[in-house]
C-alpha cells in the first residue's frame, strides 16, 4: 500500500498534476486583477475568489488522496461567485481561468462532479444574469454553455480514467487465472497485517499450501485439467476462511492465506478437507499439505514469515499427505537465530544425539529382519526431529546434521541382533556428498547395512545416484527406496536403481483394510517387487485390521507402532495377534 493511502502511484501523480495547475491557474488569476483591475468590478473580492482557489489546490497536493466531494465543489462555486458573480455577465480573462480551474480541480479528484456541486457552480454562472434583469448577451450564453459542456467532458474523462486506472491495479494485484492475490500484492498485505506498528488487527496466521503431483496433472491430463484445479483451490480456500482473510497465489502450485491467528488450526483443518472434496470439477480431491507461521511470535513482516511457513510446510511434507504443521525454530531456541545454531552444533558434535531402532518384521518368520535407525534429540525436549532437520534445512546446517547421525547409527552396526540388518536414512544430496563416501569407506564390513533413499531424491539426477551406489552395492550394502507411491518418480527411476527393498509410503497403509483401491496398488507393487527378487515393505501399520489385510496379500515385511514403536537398542516387539482367533501366531520380534 502507498503510504498515501490505497491509491496508486500514477492516480497520485496525476491527481498532483492537476492539482498543480489549478494552483498556477489560481496565482495567475491574482496577478491579472492586480495589474488589471479593469478586468473585474470587484477587484479585491476576485483575487479573494482565486485566494480559495489557490488555498484548496495546496490542500489537495498535501493530501492528495483526500476525498473533497461537495466540500470543495462549493469552494469552487464560491469562488466562481466572487470572480463574475458580482460583475456582471462579462466574458473576460477571469472568467476562462475560473472554468480552467473548475475543469482542473475536476481532474484532481479524478472523479466525476457531484451533481450538487455542478448544481452550484452553475449558480454562479446565472448570478450575473439575474443581476442584468435576464439579458443574456450571445458571447455570455455561449460562455454557460461552454462551462455545461466542461463540466460532463471532465467527469466523463475522468470517470473513464479512473476505471482504467482501477482495472490495470486490479490486474496487476491479482492472478490472471484464479482471481487470488498476486505475490507482490499478497506480501504487501502480509506486511501490513504482521506489522503490530502499522495494524491494530488481532495476531494473524500465514497458511502456506502446496498441492500433492500438481505436474502430473498437466502432464496426463493436460494444462486444461491443471488450470481448472488452481481455480478450484483458490475458489475453497476462499470459502473455507471467509471474506474478510486474504487469498494469494504465490506461484505455480503454491497458495497462501492471511487468517486470524487464534483460528489458524480451524482453518487449515477445513481447507485441507475442503480440497480433498471430489465433485465434478475435481474427481478425486486435492491433497495438499500446509505449513503455519504466525505474527509476531514467528517475525513481523513478510519475508520472515515465508521462510518460517516454508520450513514448516516441510515438516508437513514429511508427515505424510494431508499433513499441516506449525512452524516451530522460534521455540526451538528462545535465543533467536545464533542461539539455534549454536544448539545446532551442539547436535552435531553428538551432544544431545541419540538413536532409537524400529523393528522390521518378517511376516514368515515373525521375527526381526531389520531395525530402522532413528535420530532423536535430547537439547530441550518436545520438538520432533521433523522440526529439528527444518530448521537445520532453514539455517543450511541440514547435512552436517544428517552425518552426524549416520555417524551415531554406525557406532551401534556391529551391534545388532544376528541375522538382522542395520537400515539408516540417506538423502540423495547426502549419498553423493564425499564425507558421506568417507564415513563408509571406514566402516568394515558393510554387509548387513541397509541404505533408504527417499523416492522424490531419484528424479534429481539418477545417474549420479547409481554412480555413487554400485561400489557400495559390491560391499554388500543393501539398498530401499523410502516412501514409495508418494508419487514423486516414475518406474523409470525405480528400475534403474534396482532396489531390493520398496518401502510403501504410509499413504498407500493407512485403512488399506477398507479401501479396494490401496489394496489393488499394493498388490501392483508386490508383484513387482517379487519378479525383480525384491521386498515389499508397508510401512505405518497401526492396526490389527491393516496388518491382516497385508498378511493376505502376502506382503512379506511390515513396520508400524502395531508392531513396534522406536525405542533403545534393541526393542522387542509388543507380541500383537495377527488375523483371526483361528489362525493367531504371535509376531516376536525378540532379539
């Protein structure tokens, strides 16, 4: 916004423009009567006349976007009423500058003539007439009716502006294809209402949402399709928080919103249930995920709070589809930005690190075939390590942390359980990194290590990848593709790599009892795991109603609380039942 007022800055130069040449129109009047009284049969009340004149167009330029209407309509009729009102109905000089600076204060309001004050301004034109007893003398007539004509032209030229003006601010504040604000326009507002100086409105809440394989929507279905679903977004998250929040579309797949802090969880709740509605525009829903930052607690203008919303949007990410998170670094450490790091370091140097190992369960065996290594971190307490890797991700420290726990799970290899493998979590940019190569080349043996890779980390450069896998694979290294159906890479990347472990994405889990179409995905997989001599492994289970469904489907590997929580090395499992009274072997996962 302007710091003028909520006009633009071409409105406001223009209107100083004709402000400005009323001003002079004004001065130039007062010059005249003084060196030419014979110009007027009131001298000194003329030059008053031109005195209003002059005085409301300073006011104007002061206060451009003040708002005159009838009020400086009347002035100028007063004004007019000094000037020729009391003269007679000569045409002279002094009159033309006064139509002159009727038409420029007509300009300077950008705005058409109130019709009380057109109403005035012509009184005084027909003052003299009356004064004359009704003789009008043809140049006179001609001259009222010059100033009729003036007076529409200006309000309809200007009124005419003022709408293009309008249009051209509505377009370049908003986006073309769904009517939301644009970027610049929605980081103006998210000033404004984060700044407690410059907004007496309650603390808001900025909601950051990104849409679920938007570009596999253009790419299937067309951009047709795609174009159809931003509109849909914009169109229920409208609806979901009301008229009076704010809706931006901040690029590509990526929406925001201003909403009142104390309902931020509310409404996130309802815009995440609004997408996923299917109807005839959307058949099968929108899945998104949604990151919170609030104002002041998170920052107070809008650069901090895109980067909070950013890292936590990113948490959310990776607790699963239709996931929102707060944004937490502000309490991760009171001490602001260095303190974090500080705490950060300490992480990395060991201090506060542990691990913790979830079982892997063979469904054949009913015993452990692997144990997931887990980071955990003791500085203060409360906060996930979800929020933990953002903020290393915000602060550019995210692959030092990454090392130090491969670093902390390597020191407990050697001592698994017999016949168990160690799993541990790589990125792609971490497997690539040659601190990473050192770490394992000075790690003996490496048979019985697994390495997961999460899915979206093969669409980056896969060739790479298996440059820096096969040498590890030699060593016996063992290698699964993380999060698998979450939609990230193609089979094309999957084949290429040749993992011998798919671990299904908890989305493809979670009520796969219930849902005849999880069922059919994950009979896809399994099938496809077991021609290439792999395994199929579902993570999430939480239910006995899951697990069962699984055990049907033969899915030979599972991993979920139902089993197993994280906990020291080396948990047992909880010895749950599996399927029916009939069948009931017990699942000991007992190292």
């Amino acid at each position: 916004m302007d710091p003028s007022g909520e006009l633009p800055p071409n409105v406001l130069r223009a209107r100083r423009t004709a402000a400005n040449a009323r001003a002079l129109v004004a001065l130039l009047g007062i010059l005249l009567v003084t060196l030419h009284s014979s110009l007027s049969a009131y001298p000194v009340l003329s030059a008053l006349g031109f005195g209003i004149i002059l005085i409301s167009a300073v006011v104007q330029l002061a206060s451009p976007r003040l708002s005159w209407l009838v009020v400086e309509e009347s002035l100028a009729a007063l004004a007019g009423v000094l000037i020729i009102g009391l003269g007679g109905e000569r045409v002279t000089a002094l009159s033309v500058l006064w139509l002159c600076a009727v038409a420029a204060g007509v300009l300077a309001r950008g705005g058409r003539v109130h019709y009380l004050g057109r109403y005035v301004m012509l009184g005084a034109l027909a003052l003299p007439i009356a004064g004359d007893h009704m003789a009008v003398s043809l140049e006179y007539a001609c001259l009222v009716m010059g100033t009729v004509a003036l007076l529409l032209t200006c309000g309809r030229v200007t009124g005419e502006l003022t709408e293009l003006l309008d249009d051209a601010r509505y377009a370049n504040d908003h986006d073309g294809l769904t009517g939301a604000l644009s970027r610049e326009a929605f980081r103006t507002r998210l000033d404004e209402a984060a700044d407690p100086a410059r907004s007496t409105d309650a603390p808001i809440a900025m909601l950051l949402v990104d849409l679920a394989h938007f570009g596999q929507v253009n790419k299937f279905n067309g951009h047709a399709a795609g174009d159809r679903i931003l509109r849909t977004v914009v169109a229920r998250m409208s609806a979901s928080i009301g008229k009076t929040s704010v809706v931006g579309r901040l690029g590509g797949d990526e929406f925001a919103a201003i909403v009142p802090e104390a309902d931020a969880e509310a409404l996130a709740l309802r815009i995440l249930n609004a997408l996923r509605r299917g109807d005839e525009d959307v058949a099968e829903g929108i899945v998104a995920s949604m990151g919170i930052a609030r104002a002041p607690g998170d920052g107070t203008d809008a650069d901090t709070l895109l980067r909070a919303a950013d890292v936590a949007l990113r948490v959310a990410k990776r607790l699963g589809r239709q996931k929102y998170s707060f944004y937490a670094g502000r309490s991760l450490n009171d001490e602001g930005p260095e303190g974090a790091r500080r705490s950060l370091e300490r992480l990395i140097e060991g201090h506060g690190l542990m691990i913790v190992m979830q079982p892997i369960v063979d469904l054949t065996t009913r015993r452990a075939h692997a144990y997931e290594a887990l980071a955990r971190f003791g500085v203060r307490g409360g906060e996930s390590p979800l929020q933990w890797f953002s903020l290393a991700d915000e602060l550019g420290m995210r692959q030092e942390l990454e090392l130090a726990c491969l670093r902390a799970a390597l020191q407990l290899f050697a001592q698994r359980p017999a016949g168990s493998l160690l799993s541990v979590n790589l990125s792609g940019p971490l497997l690539l990194d040659p601190r990473t190569r050192d770490i394992l080349d000075a790690q003996e043996p490496l048979a019985g290590l697994m390495i997961e890779i999460t899915e979206d980390a093969l669409i980056e450069d896969d060739n790479r990848l298996q440059s820096a896998i096969a040498p590890l694979a030699a060593r016996g290294v063992r290698f699964a593709v993380d999060d698998m159906g979450a939609g990230y890479s193609g089979l094309r990347q999957i084949i290429a790599l040749r993992p011998s472990y798919l671990k299904l994405d908890r989305s493809l889990v979670q009520g796969i009892d219930s849902d005849p179409e999880r069922t059919a995905m994950v009979a896809a997989m399994l099938s496809y795991a077991q021609s290439t001599g792999g395994y199929l492994v579902a993570e999430g289970v939480e239910t006995p109603q899951e697990l069962t469904t699984l055990l049907d489907l033969g899915v030979p590997l599972v991993q979920g609380y139902y089993l197993g929580r994280p906990g020291v090395p080396w948990p047992a499992g909880e010895g749950h039942l599996i399927g029916t009274a009939a069948r009931a072997p017990v699942i000991s996962v007992a190292a």
